[in-house]
C-alpha cells in the first residue's frame, strides 16, 4: 500500500540523514492529512522532535531534510513549512498506480505485512443476566465488536468473549423478585424485596414459568429467570450483529474450584494477607497504583465479586491470551486500578490488560430528552432501539464517537433519509456509485484504472489521497483501540465524493477513455466504502 510504502522510505532517510538522532520505526513514524489549506497531501512533524534533541531551530532543520527526502518516488514535492513541518504531495504516478493494485485485489486493505500478530482476548457487553440489554450496551457491542474486526483485518488473532454473572447476590436478588411477581399472579400476598427488581420483564418471567413452579425456592426461579434472561441476550445480540466466539459463565469458575485455586496463586506470589477475619489483595502496593487494598474473602468465608473477577481473568490468561482488553460501562471507572492491579499480582507485565470505560447514551427525540430509570424497570431496551432506529444507524451513530465521550443518540435523526444523516450520507454514496455501474454497463462502459493519468482535476486527485488512506485509518482504530476513526474517516470520504460528483461528468460516451478512468475512482471509493462499513457492522445498499 501507498503510505505504507512512502513510510519506510521516509523512516530509512530519515536514518540515514541523522545518524546521530535515533528515528523512529517506519510503523511508529508520525504522519498526519495536511491541513485544508496547504497545497500538500501530508504533514511529517519529525523535524519538530529531531530539533530539540539537536538544539536546532526546527524550520532549518526541515529545510534541510527536504532536499534528502525530495527524490522518493512516491513524493511529487517536499517543502519545509513553519514552525517545522514538512509537507508531503504523493505523486500522480504513486497514486494512480494505488488505485489499480487496490482495484486488482490481492491483500485486504489495512493488513500488516506478514509477522508476529498478538494474541488478543476482547471481553466485552458482558451485561448482568438480570435484566434486559439495554441502550448503553448497545455501545459496547458496537465498540468491541467493530474493535474485533478490525484487528483481525489488521493481521492479529483475536477471540471475543461475554462474560455472565450468574452466581452471588444479584442472583439470589432477581430470583426473589420473580418468586414474588409469581406469587403475586396466583392471588397470594408477596412483595418485592428492597431492592429488588422492578419493570414489567419481571412479571414477564414469572408468568412464563412452568406451572411445577409453585413449588420452588427463590434460587430455582433465580436459574429460571438467568436462563431466560440469557436467552434474550444472545439473541439481542445476534440481532445486533454480534456473534461471541464464547459465553463465559461465572458459575464454571464456581464448579471447577478457578476461585479457590486463583487465591491460592496470589497467596504463593505474597499478595494476599488476613486482616479483621477477612482475606486481602494488596493491591496500594502495586504498580497499577489502586487507592487501597480489597477484600477478597469476606470475614463469614464468602468469597467476593473481585476474587471472581480475578480468577476469571487467570483462566484468560491461562488459555495462552497475551494481550486482555475489557470494554466496560462508565459505573465501573472505579473498578479499573484494583482490576490492572490484581493482574499485575498473578506476575503478568504492566500493559497485559487495557481497560476501556465507554461513557454513557443519552436518547433524544430531536430536543426532547428520552426519560430512563434502570431502578424504577423504565428503560429503553437495544432491542426497542434496533427496531425504531435501524441497525445500521445504531451501529455507525455509537461508532462515530470515542468511547470516552458522552454520547447523544437522536432518534430522529437515525431514522432521517437525508444527508443529515451520518449513516445516510455514507451509505448513499455506495449506492449511487452502484446506479452510476448500472448506467455505464448499459452503454458498454467499464472501469479501466490504468487510464489512471486522465484524473487530473483536483476534486478526483482529493480522492484518490483519501483512498490512499484508508489503510492507515485501520492503523489508527488499532491505536487508539476504537472505531470512531474509521467512521470519521467514512465520513470525509462521502464528503469528498459529492464535489467530484457534481464537477466531473462520469459516464460520457463521448469521453470514452476518461469515463472509464472516473469509473475506476467510483470503483475504488465504492470499494472502501463498503469495507469500511462491514468492519463497522453496517450494510453498504446498493440502491436506496
């Protein structure tokens, strides 16, 4: 690919021009989109960092480094440019020729040159099978799923995983709640339990159970209802196009003994001491840097929520998982530093797991705040989301946000069929490229990207760079551990489309050579826009 190429030409310059300065990685070399209005393609700010070390202005220190970069074959011009950048422009050949190995096939776009990959366990939803999935795990699937596929398009083994709890209070809790609804529609006096569960799923699951269940304690209703329940997020998440290579039960690391085995380990490594008649993890001491230590046996031998929690991480890592990466809702901030700290307790290297807190989904009609109460049963399921909104806005609306930004979802908007709309204004793109095929066949036309030389004008050369970029787009997702720059990045190219659209006529039967070499532009855009979505988990129509 393209950049990928220009990047190890400029990384081995670089190296070669400074021998006393130590230049980065051809991977790790910095290279941005440069600005709107500067007459270049790119924007490498090395000379910015090599200047400091070498106590040099940065400008001279660009001036000079142009003149060992301006013969890459790649580049059209070099030009230093103040405080201290160079501006790269890609030359026509260079993307011409990008366009037609593209259009040939070979390679998926974004996926690394042959190597080790990391071995990658992605947990992810993982909602409490005690009520329904509801709007912010929506965000959650998107972000790990699309997370999911894009680094398998970037070369790595990855595995997804959902995690159930369905073992301790919250259990027992919901199985009260159910034998009280139960109880309720058979004419006898029971109340729900403080703090116990609310909402008309409830009385749902009491009336669905079997008619033997009058006679059955709190914990047979609490299997029922988890039974349930489970079925109902495995299928809201099919529905959501999320398929999980496994669903973990918390349960298994009851019945197998993990739990015991897993304090047992943290005793042997010295991290573990009594305290109050209770078990404690050390977890201040660690480099993770908790605020204090937990408990992980309570003083009556229960043991807690964390030493599940750390076992089931263990068996991670037993399973011969390198890398761990938790997507985790923003109620669990706090959770992070003990979680990176008992990690680091079972002797595995800072790093080994990341934890990524997606903040919360406020629904809107327009301006009109969607009311939800998770304690009082009020609120708005995925699966109600999915049905008036549409799965392709779900996904691409929650992918077009980092996961640490605050999100508004407005339904209104989703379900607009303007250009307003993010989903819309890509998607309409693919499709009317696919009309402009239906066109061109019609009148014997076809996509010839070696004519590549005729797109000169300016609005077709946008593209083409645009096009150049998308494999470096997947780089960034895999960088920044999210979606959201591929969005963006789908975005930009549907609204650099639209300008050439209106100013280059594509099928001219007139202009045979340049029709078909512009077929071949609408081909390629048509190409990554359709990748591009599928690794966002959205459909690219082909009329609309």
């Amino acid at each position: 690919m393209l950049i990928g190429r220009l990047r190890r030409a400029l990384a081995s310059r670089l190296a070669g021009a400074l021998p006393e300065v130590a230049a980065p990685e051809a991977a790790s070399l910095v290279l941005n989109p440069a600005p709107a209005h500067v007459r270049a393609d790119l924007s490498l700010p090395f000379p910015m960092q090599a200047a400091k070390l070498l106590k040099r202005k940065p400008l001279d220190l660009a001036a000079e480094l142009a003149g060992s970069l301006k013969d890459i074959p790649e580049l059209e011009s070099v030009e230093a440019a103040p405080p201290g950048f160079l501006n790269l422009r890609l030359s026509a050949a260079a993307l011409g020729e990008d366009l037609s190995s593209a259009l040939a096939g070979g390679a998926a776009p974004g996926t690394l040159p042959a190597g080790a990959p990391r071995r990658v366990l992605l947990e992810f939803v993982s909602a409490n099978p005690t009520g329904p999935v509801h709007v912010a795990s929506g965000r959650a699937a998107t972000l790990g799923d699309s997370l999911a596929r894009i680094l398998r398009r970037r070369g790595h083994e990855v595995a997804t995983e959902y995690y159930v709890n369905d073992a301790g209070k919250q259990v027992r809790m919901l199985g009260l709640s159910v034998q009280a609804r139960f109880e309720q529609a058979q004419g006898r006096s029971c109340e729900v339990p403080e703090g116990g569960y609310q909402g008309e799923y409830v009385k749902e699951l009491a009336a669905a159970a079997p008619a033997e269940a009058s006679g059955w304690e709190a914990s047979d209703f609490g299997r029922f209802a988890v039974g349930r329940m489970l079925e109902a997020h495995r299928r809201d998440m099919e529905a959501f196009g999320v398929r999980f290579d496994r669903w973990f039960l918390e349960s298994e690391l009851h019945a197998c003994g993990a739990v015991e085995k897993t304090l047992a380990a943290l005793r042997s490594l010295g991290h573990v001491y009594e305290k109050e008649g209770a078990v404690w993890l050390g977890s201040s001491a660690m480099e993770a840097e908790d605020d204090k230590d937990r408990v992980l046996v309570r003083a009556d031998g229960r043991p807690t929520y964390f030493l599940a929690d750390i076992a089931y991480h263990q068996d991670k890592l037993e399973r011969g998982f390198a890398e761990l990466i938790d997507i985790w809702g923003a109620d669990h901030h706090g959770y992070v530093p003990r979680m990176q700290a008992a990690v680091e307790a079972l002797g595995r290297p800072k790093g080994t797991l990341t934890i990524i807190i997606h903040q919360l989904v406020h629904l809107f009609r327009g301006k009109e705040a969607v009311k939800m109460s998770k304690r009082a049963g009020e609120f708005v399921t995925l699966a109600e989301l999915v049905r008036e909104a549409g799965l392709d806005a779900c996904r691409f609306f929650f992918a077009l946000r980092g996961a640490n930004v605050h999100m508004n979802f407005d339904l209104e908007l989703a379900k607009r069929q303007s250009q307003e709309n993010p989903v819309y204004y890509v998607q309409y793109v693919h499709a009317r490229i696919r009309s402009i095929f239906r066109e061109a066949e019609s009148r014997g036309l076809r996509s010839a990207p070696e004519r590549w030389a005729l797109l000169g004008e300016e609005s077709e050369r946008a593209l083409l760079v645009k096009l150049a970029w998308f494999p470096e787009a997947l780089s960034v997702c895999e960088r920044e551990l999210s979606p959201h720059p591929l969005a963006s990045y789908l975005m930009e190219l549907a609204g650099l489309y639209h300008p050439f659209y209106e100013r280059c006529r594509v099928v001219d039967e007139g202009a045979k050579e340049l029709s078909e070499a512009r077929l071949a532009l609408c081909a390629g855009t048509a190409s990554v826009i359709q990748d591009g979505l599928g690794l966002l988990g959205v459909s690219a129509p082909e009329k609309m």
